[in-house]
C-alpha cells in the first residue's frame, strides 16, 4: 500500500507526460483499498481522482474507481454513498465497456444483499459478468432465499478453478463452509475449516481471515463446543470492529447472542442488543428483524427503527421528487437519461427503504417532506478521450 502511495503522488505531480499512468495507478489503488477495506485511503485517492477529471477528463479512470470506491463504502457500511458512488459509476460505464459496469453492478448486488433483497441482489449479478467475488454474493443471495444446493453448486463450481494464491480463494471456502453448516453437512464444513486444508496456505485477506474465523466458530455452535466457539467468534468480532466492517460484526455479535442465550441471558441481551443498533443504524432491515426478534424472545422489547429520506440515495431523492409531481415510469426515464428498468428499480427501492406500500404513499410522503427543488437535468456531460481507452479497449 506503502508504494502504491508513492506511485499516485508521483503520477498526481506530473501527470501531462503520462495520462495512461494515472489511469492505471488510481484504479489499482482503489481496487487494493478494496481488498483490505481502507476506507481513509480510499476516500482520499477518490478525491485526487476527481481532480484529476475537471483537469484532464477520463470516463475510464471515473468509472472503474467509483465502482472500487463503492464497494469499500458498502463494506464500511456508508450505504447512502456507496448508493451514489455506484450510481455514478454505472452511469459513466456506459461509455467505457463491460469491465467497469460489471464490478459496478456486483458491488450494488452485494449491498441489496446486505439490505435483504436478495431477490434484486440475484438480478444485477444476472445482468453482470461472473466473478469469484460475485459467486461468493450470488451464493449469500441463494443461501438468503434458502436455496442452499444453488449456493453450494454454485461455490464449489467457482472454487474448483480458483488457485491457492487467488485473493478471493479465503472468501470462497468462508462462504461454502457456511453453506454446508446451513444444508446440515457438518462432515463438509469440518474438511473445509481443518488445520491441514489448503486454505490454511492461502493469502487470506483482513476480512477473509475473520469470515473463516466467524464460520469455524459457527461449526463449534454446531458441534456444542461453546468454549471454542466463544473463542473464533470472539477473534471474528474484534476483526471486524477493527476494520470497521459494521454489517460482518453485527452479524457475528448476533450469531454470540444466539449462542448465549441458553447459559447467559443477560451477555445475549448485551449483544442482540449491540447488533440490533449496528443494523438498524446502517439499514440492513432483514437482519435488524432477526435481532429484534431474537431481544422479544428475551423478554426486551426493540428501539424501533424510523424510516427516514437520509437513507436515500441522489439518484432515488430524484425519481421520488418526480414521482411526486406525478411523471409515471416512462416519463422519469426520459428526464433522467435512465432506463426504464433502472426506474423501476430505483421506486421499488425507495417503497422498500421508506416502508411504503405504493407509488401513492410513495408521493404523499414526498410532499410532507417539502424538500425544494434540487435537480438539475442537464444533458450528459461528454468527457474528454482518455487515454487508457486505448490501452483498455471497449471492454474497459
């Protein structure tokens, strides 16, 4: 990372000799932060690349790091940004090819995924071309709609052609063993988290490394070894705090109250109760509701969650200020330069965030709110040639 850092603020010095450079170095430095979730890091390269484009103009460079940028803010539970980070990323894919508008929609997959709507998560990885990072999503997706064998083909299918130094090969096995723990195959997830398993050897990555943890510690829940457990959910947990990845410690935070429970209820309370705000705080609804049912259970009545218009996204507070004005589907489309596919699923997503049950509701809401007018539909904005197109190709 430490070089990488070099190698921006060199290019960033003097970029006029070698525009190709820039390209290259900021997209790895996202897509590096990426990997180990900087989001600091991340955020600061983001905004030297902006920079960079009201000097020189680049699609390439704006696409590809807003979809990096993207992902690190969905892992670091920023889902308002990461929604408009993805947003713009998509939207300048459209000139520069397949390769940035596939990790864009991946990582948007992954997010709907953590709101707990697998059903759109499954969508946009349909609509994007396969990588491990999105079997190992696709597989959170199928296994969240309990179609475990799908998410077990589907991972073993990916990890029969992933080599022991492939980044995502840690992830893979993480997210099969808890496939199996799901589908009831002890003896499989067992094989897969032993001493002597390959996975051992491979360059697991911060957040890796603590989702094996988490899943060794689910197989001690299944296997009654409580001390154990307590031990690889405890080092998960801390993992993730550390790296300050929201979503992956409530959901282990939520797995130790489940498993306390029965010896400790006041420890459960403790941390049903942690998680329930983690979620709640970050909009991940499904799971909020599975810790706020597991508190009624203990007797401890929830905080309800309050829906709220922050939780929107730019992209969303515009389609939800011309639906109040009464434009149908079609006609947002027009005014917006989107799809109507993509519309859709932008009201589709406001009715789910605001707790709406139509387009009806949806307009009221908006006219309570008496936001002011706040868009600007200009045409598209037409950059100037980069010059990693041509190193890229239209495929980006």
């Amino acid at each position: 990372m430490g070089m990488l850092d070099e190698a921006m603020a060199a290019t960033l010095a003097e970029p006029r000799g070698m525009l190709e450079v820039v390209v290259w170095a900021s997209c790895d430095m996202l897509a590096a932060c990426s990997l180990v979730d900087d989001v600091q890091r991340a955020s600061q390269w983001c905004r030297a690349a902006d920079r960079f484009m009201d000097t020189y103009g680049c699609p390439f460079l704006q696409a590809r790091c807003r979809a990096h940028y993207g992902r690190v803010l969905v892992a670091a539970g920023r889902w308002t940004e990461a929604e408009r980070e993805l947003d713009r990323a998509l939207s300048m894919a459209a000139d520069t090819g397949r390769g940035p508008r596939a990790e864009a929609l991946t990582a948007l997959a992954d997010l709907r995924q953590r709101q707990g709507r697998s059903e759109e998560g499954l969508q946009l990885l349909d609509a994007a071309d396969d990588t491990a990072t999105g079997v190992a999503i696709r597989a959170s997706c199928l296994l969240d709609l309990g179609r475990t064998d799908e998410a077990r083909a589907a991972l073993r299918s990916e990890l029969a052609v992933q080599s022991l130094d492939s980044a995502d090969y840690a992830l893979l096995v993480a997210a099969l063993a808890e496939v199996a723990l799901a589908a009831g195959r002890l003896e499989e997830a067992a094989q897969l988290l032993a001493h002597d398993h390959p996975v051992r050897r491979a360059p697991a990555y911060p957040r890796s490394a603590g989702l094996l943890a988490k899943a060794s510690g689910l197989l001690s829940v299944a296997q009654h070894d409580v001390n154990s457990a307590r031990n690889h959910l405890g080092f998960a947990l801390e993992m993730f705090t550390r790296l300050e990845l929201p979503f992956e410690a409530a959901c282990t935070e939520l797995h130790l109250a489940l498993m306390l429970r029965a010896d400790d209820v006041d420890a459960a309370i403790g941390r049903a109760q942690a998680a329930h705000q983690r979620l709640e705080g970050i909009g991940a609804r499904q799971r909020a509701a599975e810790a706020a049912a597991l508190l009624r259970s203990l007797g401890v009545t929830p905080r309800p969650g309050r829906p709220s218009g922050d939780t929107l996204s730019v992209r969303e507070r515009d389609v939800l200020e011309l639906l109040a004005a009464g434009l149908s589907n079609p006609e947002i489309a027009q005014r917006l330069f989107l799809s109507r596919r993509t519309v859709g699923h932008h009201v589709s997503s406001i009715l789910h965030k605001l707790d709406l049950k139509s387009r009806a509701e949806a307009a009221a809401y908006a006219v309570r709110q008496s936001a002011p007018p706040r868009l600007r539909l200009t045409h598209r904005h037409q950059p100037r040639p980069c010059p990693g197109d041509a190193l890229h190709g239209p495929d980006g």
